[in-house]
C-alpha cells in the first residue's frame, strides 16, 4: 500500500482494536469464545490475543501489530499502515511548486487545495450517482452522505499532500459460483460498495480531464465532452480543479489513489494522475461549455459487473451490472454475443467498471434488460479523440474567458 511505502514517519499512526479485530475476521482469522479480558484469534498454526478495550493502549496495540508482521512475515510498518486503511480508500492530493521541490506551499494555496478537494469530492459524489455535466446546485444527498463521513487525514513526508480518507461500509465482498445445472454456468459478485464509486468517479474524471480536454491540441467535439461526463466530469469537478492550477505557486496537481484492501480494486485504473498548471484555460473552457450546454437524456449507465451467466452451447451470454438509474439502486442484466462475454468475464477478473448504451427494457419477473447494447466497454478504457471534420467542435477559448 502507498501509504505504508512513502509514509516516512518514525511512529506511523496506529489502527484502533476495533480495526484489527475487522481485519482479522476478513483475512479468514478465527475467534474463540472471548472471555473476560478478551478473545484468541487463530489462523493455520498461528495465534493472536486481542483484549476487551474501553479505550486503546498504544503499547498493547503495538505489541499486536507486531505479532501479526511476525506470523505473516511482513513489515510491521506495512502491517500498521494495511490495517489501518484497510477499509478505506485513501485519494493522496499532491500540490507541486513551481520551484524546487518543497514540503511547504504557501497558506493560501493550501487553503485553496483543502477547498477545492471537498468540492471536486462533493461533485463526484453527485455524478456518481447521476452523471450530468452541470450539477447547478442539485447535489445528491446520497453523495453529500459520503462527503460527511470522509476525513483528512494528517499530511505525509515528502511533497505537500493531502490524504483524503473516503470509509468503506462492512460489506460482503467474496463472489460465489453457483452451479444451478450442469449446462448453466453462473457466478455471482458482491456489488461495489457506493462509497467506492465515489472515489473509483473521482479517478475517472480526472482520468477523462487527462485524455479529452488537456492531451489533444485541438478542443474536444461536444460528442467528447459527452464522454467525459458519462464517466463523471461535470463544471463544478472543473471549476473546483482550476481553482487548484490557477494559484501562482502551484505548477502541477497529481492525485494518487490507495484503494482499500478490503474490497477488490480496479486493477487497470491508473495508479496517479497528473494535470499541468497550464491546462487550466482549457479546463476552464470545458467548464464553461458545461455549464451552457443541455444534457440530452442517454440510454448510458455504469457500474461493476455483479453476475456472469452463460447456458451451454448458448450463443449468447448475460452480464449484470450494478448501477444507479432513476435515483435508486438497480441491477441491470446486458445481452452480449458469447465472445463479447468472453471479453467482460476478464473484465470482471480485473475488476473493471463498464458503461454501456442500449434502451433499457423491463423483462420477465420486472428485471431490468439490455437486449440489443450499441456498445458494452471498461470505462476506464482509454478515450482517444480524433479530429474527424466534427462540425460539432468546440471553439478555442477566446482571451479572458475564466
């Protein structure tokens, strides 16, 4: 974990008992019958003493960690570190100088930072759970519940950095195959907990900022800038990101993502992104199309994949994707030609997010269908614009747009 590996300082932070006693039982660790000063956790030839604690003594939690590095074999600062994010995503907001490297940036532009970090996670949580390109003020409050239990967590050693801590419910998180027959083919997933999806939003919009508004050298089509949205980019998410570029001292802002152990990660999702100082005229532009610009309702949504299906000898196969539509929670199930499904069985290997395009029906016993998809992909997938005579093209952006 990042965390465990760039945090150099002498006494990392130390998990609660609470958090090791969850981490335990979600490493297949096993209790007996606590007694009155606490419970023996084993696992294969080891044991682990975990007392009852009304409050937390940070000798006895040391000791702890300890014990586990040994038996595991690990580092018992890695240990410390993996407990204690062990449920939590952790979105590490680096500010660069445009000086020489520095662990300091002045007061105002921190202030600036810590602003804008809530409003860029504020707007994820939005568009992760309805993707639209201008929020104007109609904040989701299943996002803004997100946003109140994220924390900030004390800065790292090393290049200013912020640590926004994003909390991860106690979720079953393990798949299952289920053999119904001996000519179906089924398995099922635990679907991603919406707290993840607000982080994972956070990653792809960056990611889209990266590949359709600052890459090219042209300004993006508004059929591009659609994209962007699809995968969560409103004008609040730009304007909250240029806020960050436009302060003088700050050349470059990169964002780094830890997902939590817990709970599988997207495995081709970049690791860090990185946006220059200078891409912010553009960024401010897209902003300002995003704002003028109408969202056309699409047949679009997104989400991971919870069921592979396939009967045998089918020329066809099923996947079902959890995602939100209407304002609520669904699970959707995706028609797709057998080598198609071939392809997003690796994907759900991988943990990738899909989006897909189709009309949404409703099939037999009211489950929700896409028979006919126009297109099933990884959202992370890279995004390639190219310039093809689009007459949709937005224009440059004139002098003192802002």
């Amino acid at each position: 974990m990042l965390l465990a590996e760039v945090n150099e300082i002498t006494h990392p932070r130390l998990p609660t008992i609470e958090q090791i006693r969850d981490y335990l039982e979600a490493e297949g660790w096993s209790a007996r019958a606590p007694g009155p000063a606490g419970s023996m956790w084993f696992r294969n030839e080891g044991r682990i003493g975990i007392p009852n604690l009304d409050g937390e003594d940070p000798l006895l939690v040391q000791g702890i960690l300890e014990r586990i590095a040994r038996i595991e074999q690990k580092d018992s600062r890695f240990v410390t570190n993996y407990i204690r994010y062990y449920r939590t995503d952790v979105t590490l907001l680096q500010a660069a100088s445009e000086q020489a490297p520095s662990e300091t940036i002045p007061l105002g532009a921190a202030s600036t930072v810590i602003n804008a970090a809530r409003s860029i996670l504020r707007a994820s949580g939005t568009t992760a759970w309805s993707e639209r390109g201008h929020i104007a003020g109609n904040y989701a409050k299943q996002g803004d519940a997100v946003l109140e239990r994220a924390r900030m967590d004390h800065t790292v050693h090393g290049p200013f950095m912020i640590p926004v801590l994003v909390p991860l419910p106690r979720t079953q998180t393990s798949g299952t195959t289920q053999q119904a027959n001996e000519s179906l083919e089924l398995f099922r997933a635990a679907p991603e907990p919406f707290e993840r999806r607000v982080t994972r939003t956070l990653a792809q919009s960056l990611l889209a900022i990266q590949e359709v508004i600052i890459q090219p050298e042209r300004m993006p089509t508004m059929r591009e800038l659609h994209l962007a949205v699809d995968r969560g980019v409103s004008r609040e998410f730009c304007t909250a990101l240029s806020k960050i570029l436009e302060e003088p001292s700050i050349g470059e802002f990169k964002a780094q993502f830890e997902w939590a152990p817990a709970v599988s990660a997207p495995e081709t999702m970049p690791r860090s992104i990185e946006l220059p100082a200078e891409a912010r005229d553009k960024i401010d532009h897209a902003a300002e199309i995003l704002k003028r610009t109408r969202n056309e309702p699409r047949s679009i949504f997104s989400g991971g994949i919870v069921e592979l299906r396939h009967v045998l000898d089918d020329p066809c196969g099923f996947i079902t994707i959890a995602t939100v539509r209407h304002g609520r929670s669904c699970e959707i199930r995706v028609r797709l030609s057998y080598d198609q499904y071939q392809e997003a069985v690796s994907w759900h290997s991988k943990h990738r997010a899909v989006i897909v395009e189709g009309a949404v029906q409703e099939g037999p016993n009211r489950r929700l269908v896409v028979d006919k998809p126009v297109s099933c992909r990884p959202i992370d997938e890279a995004l390639l614009p190219a310039d093809d005579g689009d007459p949709s093209v937005i224009p440059k952006p004139r002098r003192g747009i802002r």
